[in-house]
C-alpha cells in the first residue's frame, strides 16, 4: 500500500473552466462531504469534515454492518473512525510571488489559516480547526451554502470510553 504524503486541491475558474496556475497542496486527509466553500477578499474559504485517513471506509462494508448488528454506537472502535473534524482551508488566489517562504500568504483578516511558498507556483495551505468535535453531515441549507456564515449543522457520533 503506498501512502501520500500530501493532498492536492485543485482550483478551477468557474468563467474559463481551467484549473488556476497556482497550484495548492495540504496535509493529507480524506473526507465524505464539504460544509461550506466561498469566495472572500481574494480567497476561497473551504471547510471540510476531515478524516486523518480513510479507515472509517472499512465500517462501512457489508460485513461490518452485519457484524454491529445494528449496535455501532456502541461500539468504541466504531465511533472513534467516524470522528472528522470540521477544518477550514483558505487559499489565497492571488498570492505575493515575491514573498519568501517564510511569510504568510493568507491575509484574510480574522483567519488563523496559513499559506507560504513551497516552491514556484505551488502553496502548501495549513487548515485551521473549526471545533474539536467529530462531526459529519453537515447542513447549511440551500440559502446559506456558498456564503459566509458563523454555523453549520453536523451529526456527531461518540461513544464513552
């Protein structure tokens, strides 16, 4: 099994339909579903119910299901995997490219998200933690999706250990 060290976020313009030459990369992680994404002063906002990995998957298989009968809520091992967190990447879309590796290219205000030069036309994007909390499911409503917004619903599964 070969492992990756980083994930790629690609970035397409919604009125040429190419992917933008800045090129964005992060820790890795898997997710199921996006909570929000939008543009704000020069960046896209993008929060996401993060995995560390996708070993959640295998509770997911039939055999599995079977297997819980019906009980995984109860199950430890089962509520431990499905336990993403809510994390917000803010790439900046028109980065300094005269800025070292060492400065912050995100200048959202109020954003503790960080961006810096990797190397030419790529950002490694450090996320920021919503809320510790698992979370999945999450629910903006038709009217508030694409927006910013100080909210979202999730569904949280956990188990006392």
């Amino acid at each position: 099994m070969s492992f990756i060290s980083q994930t790629k976020i690609h970035v397409v313009r919604r009125d040429t339909g190419r992917v933008t030459t800045t090129q964005y990369v992060t820790e890795t992680f898997f997710f199921l579903h996006t909570i929000n994404a939008y543009e704000d002063r020069g960046h896209i906002v993008l929060d996401i119910a993060a995995y560390k990995d996708a070993e959640m998957l295998h509770c997911m298989f039939v055999e599995a299901l079977k297997a819980s009968l019906g009980n995984a809520a109860y199950d430890p091992t089962y509520a431990q995997m499905f336990r993403g967190r809510p994390k917000r990447w803010v790439l900046p879309l028109q980065p300094d490219r005269d800025a070292n590796q060492h400065t912050n290219l995100v200048t959202l205000p109020d954003s503790r998200c960080r961006g810096r030069w990797v190397k030419k036309g790529v950002v490694y994007v450090t996320p920021e933690l919503l809320a510790d909390i698992g979370c999945e499911w999450r629910s903006l409503g038709a009217k508030r999706a694409v927006r910013p917004g100080w909210h979202f619903l999730a569904a949280a599964l956990w188990s006392i250990v």
